[in-house]
C-alpha cells in the first residue's frame, strides 16, 4: 500500500482532548478501509503566519499512513464536512522517517553550529576602519 503523510490542523478553541478524539476517529476510518497508522505526533498549538477562517492559532496533528488511496479520500471528505478541523494536507512519500519529524526535532535547530554569529569579536564596519587608518596617518 501506498505510504502518506496527513497533517492537519484544528481550531484553536478545542482542548487538546478534543484534538486527540478527532485523531482517534480519523484514525479508525482508516483502519476500517484496511490501511494503518503507523505513527501519530501532536505538534501542540502553534500560531499561524495567517489567520484560518478568525483562528490566529491551531491545533497540528501529523498521521503516518499506510493506507489504499480510497481510505485517504474519505478522511478528507469527513474533514471537509468537520468544522473543527480548519486545513488538511496529505503528501504521498517513498517511507516513512525513522523518529520524530522535523517539527518535534526543535531542540536540533537551536542546538546546530551558527558559524561565527555571536562569537568573538565582530569584524569592524568600514567606516570604523577607515577612521582608524586615518587616525594612525594612514599606516596599517
């Protein structure tokens, strides 16, 4: 069967029981169409860079899915009709990643080198440099 990635995100209003209800119903339309899921992450409430139909903020969930095509489509259906649930994606990949996704690894990106950034001495503006050389007559 095909492998997937399904995110999608809730309002912002319903608690984080709720969210994991949605999950679990979403996730038994998949079992019931004979496809899996192989992997649940709630990603917490995040903001949104827009707002989604007056929600500044939602609800993300990511399914790892092992489902026929058929069995995505009805998930998307039911989503469409769920007022809860303000946007879907599902991407179709080769296989699935091996531990957390991108967005549970946070900890990696603040941990990562950023080069000479805030180490050190900073270099001097030009403008400082040429004051400096005319200051000492040019030498250098």
């Amino acid at each position: 069967m095909p492998l997937y990635e399904h995110v999608y995100l809730a309002r912002q209003d319903l608690s984080p029981q709720q969210v994991e209800e949605l999950t679990a119903k979403l996730s038994g339309v998949i079992t019931e169409a004979g496809g899996k899921i192989t992997k649940t992450e709630y990603w917490g409430m995040k903001s949104l860079t827009y707002r989604i139909r007056k929600n500044r903020k939602a609800h993300m969930t990511l399914l790892n899915v092992d489902a026929p095509a058929a069995a995505l489509s009805e998930v998307e259906r039911q989503e469409r009709i769920n007022e809860d649930i303000l946007r879907y994606l599902t991407i179709r990949v080769e296989a699935h990643e091996d531990g957390p996704s991108a967005m549970m690894r946070k900890s990696d990106r603040d941990d990562r080198d950023r080069g000479e950034r805030g180490r050190g001495e900073r270099r001097p503006r030009r403008d400082e440099a040429e004051d400096e050389s005319a200051s000492n007559g040019g030498e250098d």
